[in-house]
C-alpha cells in the first residue's frame, strides 16, 4: 500500500531518529522535526496508522516506537528511488549545460564537492598533442603578412611577419597552397628537415618567408595551453580538524587558486591505456607541501581524441576512499556519453 506523503515523512524520521539514537522514537520527538510542521496528536495518529500497517512496532507499553522489517525496506527502497531519481536529474542537468563546456565544468566541481563533502578542482580540456588543421597567410602592407594557424581543436594562432620584398596575391595563393597540403594534419614532431625542403623548394623566391611562417607554426604547436582550473568547496576542508591548523590552512586554501597545482597529477596519457586513470595520492605523494596531510583522489576526462582535463578531490587522508572513486567513476561515464553526443 502506497503511503501518503505525510506518513512517509514522518515514517523516515522515525527511522532515521532511531539509526541514530538506537531508542525508541516518541510523537513529541518526531513534532520536532521543522519541515513536518506537525502537532504531536496529529503525529500520533498517524503512527498508530503506521503500527497497523506493520512498518512499525511498540516494543513497550507507553515507549516510542521502532521500526521493523518491512519498515526499513520501505526506507531502503525509497531511499534507492530517490538515489536513481538524483542520478536522473544530475544527468539530465548536465546535457543541458553541455553546450558550454565552462558551465558544465563548473557544474561538476560543485556537485562534487557537494555529494563528497571535500574540495574539488577541475581543469578545462589540455591537448596532448596539436596538429595543424589549417594555415592563411593574408596581406597586411608591402612588408607584412598575417599568419593565422589553427590547430586541432580549432585553437586558432596568429601572428604578423616581415616580408624583405612584397608578395603579390599570386605569390600568397601559391605560399597557402604549399603550407597546406605538406603540413596539414602533422604535430611538430613530424615536421622533419625532409619536410621543410620540401617546402622551401616549392616556394621558389619566396622560401625566406617559410622561415617565419614555421617559426609561427612551432610556436603554436609547442605553447603551453592556457586553460582553466575550476574549484568548489574549498572550505569543506575547514571541517576536519587536522586540516584547520591556522598555520597550514591559509596555505591550504591558497593552494587551490593555482592552476600550476593542476599539472603535478598524471599525464593525460595514461587514460588511452587505463581507462579514466583514477588515482589515489596520499600525503606527500601529492607532491605539494601543504597537501601532506591531505590525500588527493584524480581521473581524466576525454573530450575527444587529444584532448583531455583532469578532475581532483581533496580532503583528508581518513577521506572515505570507496565513495570518492565511485563518484567519480559514475560522473566520467556520464561525461563520456556527454561528449560522444556532442561529437
């Protein structure tokens, strides 16, 4: 028989006064109660319902009451609907937001901070490696020409270099049309001496300027990206003891506003041949002096082939290990249908 609102409220603080105090549950006790707003006599009788209908017992004349069997299956089982029902939303909240990757990315850190009670710090999507997706050189005067590069991921670099001699609208078409087709689609790695012969030859009187142009293209392909590092729930820290030292906490706290922070945990790399490559860092395995008495629980996300963030939490070393990991294991897997839709 399905419960009226009412008597589930009250049916779930019975039972959750009675996990923690271990005595049987009173009206008066469960009037107290704020959001029930409930008289006791209303309360009572509402438990005397509840006694006939066998989710709870009287273990003694004019005592409380306390749950039975079929009182804390009822429990377990709306506290599950409502576990699945939260896991719903959050996933639903998250694909809506997922067409503003900082949004979203904010959203995760706040969640997880919320649901594992420790800090969190998420960093926007890094590349492991860049290639080259397109080259334009544009006349800008007689001496200069605008060199724009895009890399994968549509990161775009630009540039305005010097020319000893103008090139007219042929020569620039010409030196596009090289660039192009020799070095779309490789990282720096593969730009070989071989390659840029190649280049040069091609370019005739104008292989001086491949120089600059290349200068350009490295610089692009090798220039730390500037990402984001997003945080949440610093100040839950502040609630365990052995992390509330004046002396240390200041530093904690500050430890968290640096992005550097961030790049000290697993290479982006480890994810292709371990999953999301979650990680567990305890004390000063962390590598961060004022995290020696914290551990730190990482995993990385993938976005697409190359691009990659990484997702921290931090909190003591007692930290509940078990839930940390599952939260995040459950939250890269709806990442990861995240990103496959929008692909």
């Amino acid at each position: 028989m399905e419960l009226s609102d009412r008597k589930q409220k009250i049916m779930n603080a019975i039972i959750k006064t009675y996990l923690e105090t271990g005595e049987p549950v009173g009206s008066r006790t469960i009037s107290k109660f704020s959001d029930l707003n409930l008289s006791s006599a209303t309360i009572r009788n509402e438990m005397s319902d509840l006694e006939e209908m066998g989710y709870i017992i009287q273990p003694h004349t004019s005592a409380g009451r306390i749950p039975t069997d079929k009182g804390y299956r009822l429990y377990v089982d709306t506290m599950m609907d409502d576990k699945v029902q939260e896991v719903m939303d959050l996933k639903e909240n998250l694909r809506e937001k997922a067409d503003k990757m900082e949004t979203l990315l904010k959203s995760v850190a706040k969640l997880l901070a919320n649901s594992t009670n420790y800090a969190t710090m998420v960093s926007g999507p890094q590349y492991k490696s860049k290639r080259v997706k397109f080259i334009q050189l544009t006349e800008v005067d007689e001496s200069h020409l605008l060199t724009i590069v895009v890399l994968d991921g549509n990161i775009v670099k630009n540039e305005i270099i010097k020319t000893d001699s103008k090139v007219d609208t042929e020569g620039v078409a010409k030196l596009n049309f090289v660039l192009n087709t020799c070095l779309n689609g490789l990282d720096v790695s593969e730009m070989n001496l071989a390659v840029i012969q190649s280049i040069k030859e091609q370019a005739g009187d104008h292989n001086r300027i491949i120089d600059s142009v290349l200068n350009v293209i490295g610089n692009a392909l090798t220039q730390d990206d500037d990402f984001e590092v997003y945080t949440s729930g610093a100040t839950n820290i502040l609630k365990y003891p052995e992390l509330a030292d004046k002396e240390n906490v200041v530093k904690l706290l500050d430890t968290f506003e640096e992005r550097e922070l961030i790049t000290k945990w697993q290479p982006p790399e480890t994810v292709e041949d371990n999953g999301h490559a979650i990680q567990v860092y305890i004390g000063n395995e962390t590598n961060v002096e004022s995290m020696k008495d914290c551990s730190m629980v990482t995993a990385t996300y993938r976005v697409n082939d190359g691009v990659y963030g990484k997702i921290g939490i931090v909190g003591p070393k007692r930290m509940d290990y078990d839930k940390v990991v599952s939260t995040l294991q459950t939250l890269m897997n709806e990442l990861d249908d995240i990103f496959k839709e929008n692909d």
